[in-house]
C-alpha cells in the first residue's frame, strides 16, 4: 500500500514509535559511516601506489562528510549529539579492520555495496529530512563499491589467488549482511508501513545477492553454507549462481 505519511521537518513527526525508528535509522548509519572512515585510514598503509592513497584518502574525506550529515540529521530531530552515541557503539562493536590492500578492496566491494542497497531504500523516506541527504551519499557509495570489484575482479584473474579471496568473501559478505538489519521483525513492517522504507530487510538482502553474483562467478567464487555465514537470512533466500557470466 502507497505511503501516506509525509514528514516535512522534526516537528511534523507523528509519534514517538516513528520517532524512535528514525533515530535508530540515524545511529546505524552514522556507526557505518564513521566506522568506514575509520576503516579505510587504518588501511591507507596498504594501498599500493600514491595514486590510490589520494584516492582512498578521498572516500575517507567522503565518509566523515556523510558521517557529518547524519550528526546534522541527529540534532535537528532533537536527539542532541551523535558523536558519543557513536563512540560508545564503535568501543562496544570495534570495527573490523583490513589488514592488506586486497582485504580493502574485498570490503568495499561487498561492504560498501551493502550499504548503498541499504540506503536506496530510503531514498524516497517518509521523513523528508532523511531522503534529501541520501542521494548525493549513494552517488558517492557507487564509486567505492565500483572500485572496489575492480580491483577484486583483477586479483581474481589469477586462479592461485582465489582461495585467498574466497576467504575475505567470506569474512566481508557477512558483514554487508549484518548491514540489512534481521529479516521478517515487526520494526521492519512498521517502517514499511509508514514510507520510512520500500520493503523488507529480506528483500533487499536478496537483491543485493543477485547483484555480486555476475561479480562472484567471474571470480570463481561461491556463497559459503548459510550455516557457517552466521547471519539470519530469510528461508526462501535464493543463493544459486547464475551458469555462466558474459561480466
Ligand atoms: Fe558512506
Ligand atoms: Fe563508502
């Protein structure tokens, strides 16, 4: 059913769960953001060449741009300073760090990727305020993951170094699952329900699947059991590869 709430500003939020929700919303993604910021710098050491170090300095200059506006977002709902909220979350879940350069290109292949799946569904949000800032955020998104797969698909050409990258896969595309949220909760309905978002975690999670499979295939990679993926995936999830790829 088509959304029928629109909110304009903070003070047209209808009521405290909506409220709640988008404040939610605000910390998850200001975490993701300061934690890729913090990520991609603890990398910088690994990049191979000057070239790419201005490059990955430059989508760390972009991730505390898009961790600054979701500080803006937070105060301007009234929820006051977001930076030790998410401080707090960042000591609590410390970030996962890469520790070579083709671990930094396996995680923004699959993390960055993710996370770009998870904004779009809230490039049309109900709460205004939130939709406007997404747009330049994915465009931004877009050349991470971009580069990222790039740079996979060079690594991979060589068969001997697949093992390697089957094991960053694997390690990465759980995280970039983790980013969707739990499939099939009442929050998800409600968000739903309200225009906050377009559809179920579930749902995007499996587009975001078919999305790196031509990747995966080209790569000779494969999706590991979901039981050792340790991420709660909805029953009907389709994890088949595609037979052949022309990627
Ligand atoms: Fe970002
Ligand atoms: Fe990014």
């Amino acid at each position: 059913m088509a959304a029928t709430v629109v909110v304009e500003s903070p003070e047209q939020v209808p009521d405290e769960r909506y409220r709640a929700l988008i404040k939610q919303l605000i910390e998850s993604q200001g975490y993701r953001e300061l934690m890729a910021a913090h990520l991609f710098g603890a990398a910088l050491q690994y990049v191979p060449t000057l070239a790419l170090k201005q490059m990955i300095v430059h989508h760390i200059e972009e991730e505390l741009e898009h961790f600054a506006r979701t500080v803006e977002l937070y105060r301007e709902l009234g929820c006051g300073d977001l930076m030790p909220v998410v401080q707090a979350r960042l000591a609590q879940n410390p970030v996962a760090f890469a520790s070579s350069w083709d671990e930094l290109a396996m995680v923004q292949f699959l993390w960055d990727r993710a996370g770009e799946f998870h904004l779009r569904e809230y490039q049309n949000c109900s709460y205004r305020p939130y939709a406007r800032i997404i747009q330049r955020i994915l465009e931004e998104e877009e050349g991470h993951e971009g580069f990222g797969e790039q740079v996979v698909r060079e690594l991979c050409q060589d068969p001997g170094y697949r093992p390697r990258a089957q094991e960053l896969f694997n390690k990465w595309l759980r995280y970039g699952l983790l980013s969707f949220g739990r499939p099939g909760t009442p929050g998800n309905a409600y968000a739903v329900q309200m225009g906050i978002k377009t559809r179920d975690s579930g749902a995007v999670m499996q587009a975001y699947l078919d999305d790196i499979k031509p990747v995966m295939v080209a790569c000779g990679l494969r999706f590991p059991p979901r039981e050792q993926l340790g991420v709660e995936l909805p029953a009907e999830i389709d994890l088949s590869l595609p037979a052949t790829t022309s990627a």
